[in-house]
C-alpha cells in the first residue's frame, strides 16, 4: 500500500549544498540486509576466501569508477577520495579484524557487520567534526562489500533515466561523483553531515543536498513530488500549489544570484567604509589548496594537520610532513598559510595510553594537551612546521589553549626547536607568528593575559559553542540549544576581539560561522580582522561585505548586545539583513 503523504509536509534537516531542487522522488535502494550467523570450523577457510574475494571485487569496482571520474576535469581534484576508500581495503583493522572474527566462526559478513561497529566506535570518539565525519567513508567502503558479499546488487545512480531528486539512507562518494547532473535535481539521505566527503562533493558539483533528515526513505516513494532548500535544510513532501509558486521564484532568484557571484570572486574584501577583513580558506588536505585557489581566498587561514595522521599505524615522520607543508606553501604562492598542529586525541599512536576508555573524551588527553603529553611527537612536527617556513609565509597554531601556561609550554618547546635548527644551520623563519585557538570558556575569560603571549587568536566557534553552551551537537535531544547567536556566545566573541584589538594583535574565526553570509555584518561589527572557512563560501561572504559598513556594523552589534534571547537576537540579524540586502536574503517561507 502506497504510504499517503499530507500537503507540505515540512523536515529540517542539515542542508550541505547551497540551492533549490523541485521535483520528483527516485527512491535508490535500501541497505543490504545481513546475515550474521555461526559457521562450521570446516567452513571457516571457504569463508576467508569469500572476504578476500570481496575485498578484490571492491578494489576493481572503486579502480573503474577512478578511471572514469578521471576524465571529467571538474572531479579530478576530488580523486583522493576515491583513493581513501582504497585505502580503507586495506586497512589492517578492517581486513586482519574482520579474518579473526571469521576464523571465530563467523560469517564473512556478519564478522565485517562486527569490525564495522567497532570503527565506526572510534570514530565517534573523535572531537573534530571534519574528521568524525571520516566515519562516513568507512560505512561507504563497508557498504559496497557487504552488497558483494550478499550478492545484493550494486546501485547505479549514475543511470538514473529522467529528472528526480535522489532519496537514500545513504550515498557515498562514489555514487555522487557517478551522478549525471542534468538528471539529479538534488538529493536527500537519513544520514550524513556538513563535513563528509558526500556534502563536499555536492557543493563541487553544485547539487542542491540536504542529509541527516533520519527516516525520510521511510516517509516517500517514487514519484513524490518535493522540494528541497540545500541552504537552508528544509524538505517540503507533496508541496501544495502555492508553495510550489513560492519556491519556483525563490530557485530562479537564488540561481540569478549565483550568476551575479562571478564578478565578486577578483575583488577585495573591504567593506564600504574601506576596511580590508581578509577572506581565508580551511583546508583538510593538500589537494583541497586548488580549490581555495580558485575562489580567491587570502591565504590559508587552517589547515588540519590531522589528516596527515589518520588511516596508518605510524604518524607522519618529520620529512613526511615537511613536504606535505612546502607543498601548500608553494602552490599558495606567498600567501599566508596558518598551521593548526595536530588536534586529536592520541590512542591511535600510543595505544598503552587507553583514550577509548575516556569517560568524556571531549574534555579528555586530546588537541594541545595530547601534544604536550607525548612531546616527541609534538617536537617532530613542530621542526617540519619550522622548516617549511623557509618555503612561504607560515603561521602556527596551538589548539585548545585554556590557559597561558600552555601556551608558555608551546613556545619553550618552540624556543627547543629553533635552538637545534639554529645548531644544525637548518634555515627557517625566526619571525613566524604564533596563534592560540579560543574554543574554551577559560580561554574567553582570560583573552587579555593570552593575548599578551601570541601574535594572533583564532576563534573555533564549533567547540567553543559546543563548551560554552553544554550542548554536545550530536545529541538529538539538545543540539536545538547549539546556537552561534545566543546571547552568552555573541559577548564570548565580543570579549575575544576586544582583547585581540586592545593588544594589538590578528584576530580571525574559522568555524562554521564564518562562512555564513547572515553573520558576515555581525562579524565584521564585533571587529574580526580575518574570516576563514569553507572557500566555495568566499564569494558569498565577500559579496555581503562589500554592501556593508564595518561602522553600522558596530551599531548593530551595540544593540544585539542588549537583546536576552537567542530567538531575539537571530530575528533581529535576519530582520536587518532582509532590510539591507533583501535580493540576497529573503523572507525565509516557514
């Protein structure tokens, strides 16, 4: 019996990819359905085979699709992602774990349907959000050997027949690099987030995306017409006529913009009374400096070193990371380039420390007290940042600073460094500017003793949201309380900045607030000097900033100040915004 949907039935979820999509529902098929069942100690052997089969086929499946995406100029940038998930095949956790379980008289795919659970464990455990979101790519590789193992078919996206937009549990970045896009007017997915490879993808391709919405391939079917809005994370199921109207002129006055977006991407980021706020990008991986590049971002304003880490037994050696920092220094071609160091917790190198066993991970061994902790490798990495710093302009970073006898620690070990490389007659730049990451409540409330030690703070909303508000943003029942805009937010960022411009020293922001066009004016009021984020988001922010006034813009953050409610405050940014510059925000339609 065909499930009956009322008119505009409304879902939020998160949007991904920036756009409209208006259309028809292509319902892709579910996840394979798994057997986990005990074998003979006879059949254990057959069933080894079975696994390494799999993980054969998935290998010749993963190379193909390489190949093809290959020849498309617009993906080749994204091929290590591909290259990842062979990696992932390869992986002595996933292939050696997933044999013993078998050898325990399992299954083939109810061991793997095991070891899976337990990456995916791991990965939980991970504060960073980019890289939590790696899980996704792990459920990617698992997903494919398991539709082998099966025999459940493989999905073929790419050859949908007519115009849809794609509904899925779940689509890994295989299958949205195979999409057509004259065919995929958009997708949606229970899972997902901002940062996986697949919303990443979605935004290269310019798809409209909205993930995490849960159950919804439970609430359609194909043939349903909806609309998604990727901006703002709304689904409307069988959308009613005047709905339908609304959004039709919503999507061409949205794509008119994107149109308008070009002749922004070669001007400088001044506001209209002639104050420059740097426009940088974050960067993961060294192959992501291309795009950065091509939106026109100032410099790199963080690179997550972290990704250098992840996926191997043993970190980078000092030599390894050495040319992978020279690398991004060379293609930004003089450009700042601000080095995070590393910002995770430390059981996947030094597994006797027992970080799993963490009752609060968050708040546990991880970030600059990892690296303080285990100061060989800090040193390690420290003397390639040093190093590199002869091949471009370099900034370090030390994350999750909450005290100033941290960031005294850092810059001893620092001092250490640069003594050995003055012995050794290594080059480097004395001169390098040294950052903090404010992302602790103790960090806000002493900004003016930190800022007396460094060069320039760098403001990571995502965890200082996450500490200041005691809400963890992955919890269903209060991520609702995770607002960028609550007033005890907003005074955070105000102190910080005041603190930063007091001294005399840089201060920018890198979360995910930066690259939203609403907060440009707010941001540009509370006095950040620089605003780094996704660089796909430059133009958009460097299109607002151009029309406002960073003067007007104090004003506003003057009365923001006095308002008590989060709900107050976002209704007054929203409404001054829709006042200012109602061709680019318009009235939101629920």
């Amino acid at each position: 019996m065909k499930i009956k949907v009322a008119k505009d039935t409304y879902l939020v979820g998160i949007g991904v990819s920036p756009g409209i999509g208006i259309g028809e529902v292509s319902l892709v098929d579910p996840r394979p359905l798994v057997d986990q069942s005990l074998i003979e100690e006879a059949e254990v052997e057959a069933e080894l085979l079975r696994f390494q089969q799999a993980l054969d086929r998935a290998r010749d499946q993963l190379e193909k699709i390489k190949q093809a995406v290959s020849r498309q100029q617009h993906l080749r940038e994204h091929l290590y992602i591909l290259d990842t998930h062979l990696l992932i095949l390869e992986d002595e956790m996933l292939v050696a774990g997933t044999e013993k379980v078998i050898r325990a008289r399992m299954n083939a795919e109810g061991a793997l349907t095991q070891v899976l659970g337990q990456l995916r464990a791991l990965f939980d455990n991970i504060e960073d959000e980019y890289l939590r979101e790696r899980r996704s790519d792990v459920d990617a590789v698992g997903d494919r050997l398991l539709r082998i193992l099966t025999g459940a078919s493989e999905r073929t996206i790419g050859k949908i027949g007519s115009k849809s937009l794609v509904v899925a549990h779940d689509l890994s970045p295989a299958e949205t690099m195979q999409m057509d896009r004259s065919k995929v007017l958009g997708f949606i997915t229970d899972k997902g987030g901002r940062t996986s490879h697949t919303a990443i993808l979605a935004r290269s391709l310019d798809i409209p995306a909205v993930v995490g919405l849960e159950s919804v391939t439970s609430m359609v079917f194909d043939r349903l017409p909806v609309i998604i809005d990727g901006s703002s994370g709304v689904v409307i199921l069988n959308p009613s006529e005047q709905t339908f109207k609304e959004y039709l002129e919503r999507k061409q006055s949205y794509e008119y913009l994107e149109q308008d977006l070009e002749q922004f991407r070669e001007l400088s980021a001044v506001t209209t009374d002639q104050v420059h706020i740097a426009l940088r990008g974050n960067l993961e991986i060294a192959s992501d400096v291309e795009q950065a590049k091509r939106h026109a971002a100032e410099g790199i304003g963080l690179y997550r070193t972290e990704f250098l880490y992840l996926g191997r037994s043993e970190p980078p050696d000092e030599e390894e990371q050495y040319q992978s920092y020279c690398e991004i220094l060379r293609q930004m071609e003089g450009e700042p380039v601000t080095i995070r160091t590393l910002d995770i917790g430390g059981d996947k190198f030094v597994p006797e420390l027992n970080l799993e066993d963490e009752a609060n991970p968050a708040m546990g061994l991880r970030a600059i007290r990892f690296s303080l902790h285990e100061e060989r490798l800090f040193k390690i990495q420290l003397r390639a940042i040093l190093r590199a710093s002869s091949c471009g302009e370099v900034r370090i970073l030390f994350p999750m600073i909450s005290g100033v006898a941290e960031i005294r620690a850092c810059k001893q070990i620092l001092g250490e460094i640069q003594a050995q490389l003055d012995r050794e007659g290594i080059v480097y730049d004395p001169d390098l500017a040294i950052g903090i990451m404010i992302e602790t409540p103790s960090a806000v409330m002493i900004a003016p003793l930190l800022a007396q030690e460094v060069d320039f703070f760098s403001v990571g909303t995502n965890d200082l949201i996450q500490y200041f508000l005691a809400v963890d943003r992955g919890n269903e029942h209060v991520a609702y309380l995770y607002d960028p805009m609550h007033p005890a937010i907003l005074r955070a960022l105000k102190a910080t900045c005041d603190a930063a411009n007091s001294a005399g020293i840089g201060v920018c922001i890198c979360g995910e607030v930066a690259g939203e066009p609403l907060y440009t004016f707010v941001l540009a009021g509370l006095g950040f000097h620089e605003l780094s984020m996704n660089p796909a988001c430059i133009s958009r922010v460097k299109r607002v900033l151009r029309q406002i006034s960073k003067q007007e813009g104090e004003l506003l953050v003057a009365k923001l100040l006095l308002l008590s409610t989060s709900k107050e405050v976002s209704t007054a940014i929203e409404q001054e915004m829709r006042g200012r510059l109602p061709d680019i925000f318009a009235q939101p339609l629920i």
